[in-house]
C-alpha cells in the first residue's frame, strides 16, 4: 500500500504529521517572517547608501613604504633568531617567506613550485598508470584462469564419464545458480535414490482409508499450496512423505488429514524459501478438528517414521530438468505440469517411479501441443525410450478425459492467466497419440 500523502491527510481530517510545516506554531512563524523581511530591507538600503571608494595616491605611496618597513624589521628578527637560537618550523617558514621578498628569490621560488607541481603530476600520473596497468593485468589473469578452468573441467568430466555435456549445461557451465558442472551428477543421484523410495500398494493393507480419501486429502493440499504461494516442491513433497509413511504405517480416518497437516508443514521446513510458521493456519483451515500440540506430535513421528530422511527425489524436480534441457517454451512445461499434478490425485500412479511420471507427462505435453519431438533425442536427455512410457502416457491420457468435478482443485489452479489456461486446452483421443 502507498504511503498517504499530505493532500489526502487533508481530505480525510487526520493529524498532520509534528513536525510539519501546518503544524509549526503560528509566533514563530510570524517570528520568522519578520526576521526574513528584516534582512532583505537592510540589504537593500545598505547597496543604496553605498558610494564608490575613492584610492589617493599618497595613501598608495605609504602603505608601501609601511610594508618595506615591515619587511626590514622582519629580517632583522630572522637574522638574530638565527644568531640566538636553534631554528623551528616556524621560524624557518618566517625566514623563508622574508628571504622570498627579493626579485630573485620569487623568481627562484617561483620556479621551485612549478617544477613541484609537474612532478607531482608526473608522479600521479606513473601511479595510475601503474595501477591501471596492475588491474588490466589481472583482470586477463581472471579470465585466463576462467578460461583455463572451463577447459579443465571439460577436459575432466569428458574423461571420467565419457558422455557428451549437454548444450544447456555447457553454457551455465560456472554458473553458480544452475552449476552445469555438476547438474548431471545430480540427476543421475536422485535416480539412484529413486530405488529407496518406492511406493508400494498400502491402501489394501489401511483398516479404514480408501483411494477417494487420499484424493480428498491431496486436494485439499493443492488448495492450501495455491492460497498460500507455497513452492511447487513444497506440495510434492508432502504427497511422497504421506505415501511413505501409508507404506508402513496404519492410519485412522478421523486422523489422515492431521497427518496431512503434519506432513505440508515438514515439507515447508524442507522445500519452503521462506519461513513457513503456519501451524494456526493449518488447524484453522481444518475447522479446529486437532490442536497445534497435536500438529507438532504428529510431525515429529512422521520424520521418526521417514528415519529422518528427507533428500527425496521429486517427479517435479525430473520435470523441470527435462524441460530446461530440451529447451521447451514456458507454456508447454505448464501443461506438462498440470498433466503432472493431476496424477497426484490418482492413486494408480502412486507406485511409479518420479522420473518415469515427469518423462510421460513431458511427452503427453508435446503431443497435445503439436510439437514435434524425436526419439533419440528424447532418450538423450530423459534416458527413457518411447516404448517404456508408452503405457504411462496412455493412462495419464486417459485420467484426463475422466477427471472428477468434485476434485477440481488442479483445474481450477491452472485454469488461471498465470498458468496460460492450460486446463482448457482440448484434449487428445489415445488413437491419435503416436508412439515414433
């Protein structure tokens, strides 16, 4: 909100601000303007009553012979200070200013400085050139040691694994944002994690949860996620702490959206930039179903559950990766993320892996955009061929075309201009996906 201006404290009747020029108090503004008014007047009779000075010569002639006179006296009480007593700063600038009074010596003197002067410019201009020769030469040894250090790492990871470096990683290479050096290392990271962390079927194991319940719960964390600017990983990671914890863990139905609530605000802890201290809100929004003490009881044996491990690969974080190296527009990975955050809905995708989920929706997204995409090129970056998404994308379309209107959170999300309305983008038969 902007600040309200003086004219607006004026309309509205408030308080002017202490020290302001409305509230100065009225005999010292008076005070003031008589003082002003004073000085102005005086000026002006002062530049009328003034005359022209009139200079004599006599008076020319005897201030001179004053200051000869002057001058004699001080030479006299230089010479016998000298006779006298040790020289000081003082007398030696005396003595000097006194022995300046002859012609030559001014003349010498007047030598001196100007041959001080250009030395000293001389000397200030060798200093700069010193420096700035100092700065360009380092400056070049920064960037040969960049450049150096650019091949090297070339050099390295070309040796050590053999692969072609990605384009995209190549020129984000020393980037400390995007570290392209090491973006490949990771992925391939968190695919080996993916192994520590598959779901498997727990809802037939669960006394009173079904499939419903938990899309009920997921939809009601996607409104959350989106009334509160949470990150996307924020919502993802609170889906994959719930399912790992189903996993191996029994849960009530009057308890499954504390545990819920648990699990978003671990989440936050975790994928959140911000603070996220919302315990209130959660129970607010829970219509006072639990209390914060129980909020915090049951996040903290959720991470006792997880074994405190938290590094969870995410099929958004897959997504993001897999778009910025195909180098896809902004509106095709917002579909792809809507096809994405759809699935989270759906219980049948629980025990699939991230990485295979992100690459269907990706691929499912350049389809239902018209675009073009080859196969090599497509297991370049994802390290997925076709034929092992296939079914994914398949069923991912079809989830699509039987999607509940009572869970419509998702849509309605991305349904928004933000999101360029890609929940309303006409969607595609399975006879008309192609499989090159």
């Amino acid at each position: 909100m902007p600040p309200i201006t003086r004219h607006q404290l004026k309309k509205t009747g408030l308080k002017t601000e202490p020290y302001s020029k409305e509230n100065r108090p009225l005999d010292k503004r008076a005070a003031l303007f008589d003082l002003v008014t004073n000085n102005v007047t005086t000026v002006k009779t002062s530049a009328q009553t003034t005359k022209p000075l009139e200079i004599n010569k006599n008076d020319v002639s005897t201030k001179i012979e004053n200051t000869c006179k002057v001058i004699q006296q001080k030479k006299e009480i230089s010479q016998s200070s000298v006779t006298k007593k040790p020289e000081t700063r003082s007398s030696a600038k005396e003595s000097a200013r006194l022995s300046l009074n002859s012609s030559d010596d001014s003349n010498l003197f007047k030598s001196t400085l100007e041959e001080t002067a250009v030395s000293r410019l001389s000397t200030k201009s060798d200093e700069l050139y010193t420096t700035a020769v100092d700065s360009t030469h380092r400056s070049s040894l920064e960037i040969d040691h960049s450049d150096l250090y650019h091949s090297a790492a070339q050099e390295l990871s070309v040796n050590s694994n053999e692969e072609e470096i990605f384009e995209i990683d190549q020129a984000s290479w020393n980037n400390f944002m995007y570290v392209g050096c090491y973006a490949r290392d990771i992925i391939k990271y968190l695919k080996q994690r993916e192994d520590n962390f598959t779901v498997t079927d727990y809802i037939s194991n669960q006394p009173e949860l079904t499939a419903k319940h938990r899309a009920i719960v997921v939809n009601w964390l996607v409104s959350l996620q989106e009334m509160y600017g949470l990150n996307h990983e924020v919502l993802y990671m609170a889906v994959k702490l719930i399912d790992l914890y189903l996993m191996k863990n029994e849960t009530l139905q009057n308890k499954f959206q504390l545990l819920a609530s648990g699990a978003l605000l671990l989440a936050t802890k975790i994928d959140e930039r911000g603070e996220p201290g919302f315990p209130y809100d959660l129970v607010k929004h829970s219509k006072y179903i639990y209390t914060e003490d129980e909020l915090f009881v049951t996040e903290k044996e959720l991470f006792r559950a997880l074994k405190y491990e938290i590094n969870v690969p995410l099929s958004y974080v897959f997504l993001r990766r897999y778009a910025r190296c195909m180098k896809c527009q902004m509106i095709l990975l917002t579909l792809a993320r809507y096809i994405l955050e759809c699935s989270l809905l759906d219980y049948k995708f629980v025990t699939l892996k991230d990485s295979l989920k992100a690459a269907a929706c990706l691929y499912l997204a350049f389809k239902m955009c018209n675009k073009a995409i080859e196969a090599k090129e497509f297991f370049k970056y994802t390290d997925y061929r076709v034929i092992e998404i296939k079914e994914t994308v398949i069923e991912l379309n079809n989830m699509l075309h039987t999607q509940s209107s009572n869970l419509s959170a998702v849509k309605q999300k991305y349904s928004h201009e933000t999101f360029f309305k890609v929940a309303n983008k006409s969607l595609l038969s399975n006879s008309k996906l192609t499989f090159d």
